[in-house]
C-alpha cells in the first residue's frame, strides 16, 4: 500500500508543478489514472506543444500512467496472492484440528 501511495505523491507533486493543479486536485487525478477509472474531468496537456519541454512533460505523463497501472495491477496481484495463502494455511489448520 506504501508503494500506491508513493507513487500518487510523487504523481501529485509532479502533476502539480506540471499542470498548476492544487494537490488535491492531482492527487485526484492520479488515484483515478492508475486505477484505470479515468473520468475525463482532469486532463493533462495544459501545454501547447510549442517546446521540447512540454512534449518531455507529455511523455513523461504517459509514462506515468503505464508504471502506474503496472504498479497497481502488481500490487492487487501481491494482495491476492496473500489472501489465497491465508485462507489456504487457514483452511490446513482447522482441517488438522479437526482429525
């Protein structure tokens, strides 16, 4: 959980800077990206494209929301995986008790 939320901070602390948007409106956005909901009310690209500072800035934000969604997909897998050794070992030891 400690690594989601890392990552949304240092999202947030870039978006931030990037787009002008309060923290809680990049946080927002960052929380919604990497969770594959995607609203479409906060849309990065606030640049026109006329620099190679805001075509980095662009790609960096698609770069973001890639690692993120693999982040987040990683981290429900590692959460998965958990809870099915849990109710596994669970299930072992009631199984042993009752013999």
């Amino acid at each position: 959980m400690a690594v989601i939320g890392g990552y949304i901070f240092l999202g947030s602390l870039l978006f931030g800077l990037w787009e002008g948007w309060k923290p809680l409106e990049a946080s927002y956005f960052c929380f919604v990206t990497i969770a594959t909901i995607g609203f479409g009310d906060l849309v990065p690209g606030a640049a026109r494209f006329e620099n190679v500072a805001d075509q980095y800035k662009m790609i960096a934000s698609a770069f973001y929301m890639l690692f993120g969604n693999k982040t987040t997909a990683w981290w429900w897998n590692v959460v998965t995986a958990s809870a099915r050794l849990t109710v596994v070992s669970v299930t072992n030891i009631s199984s042993a008790c009752e013999r």
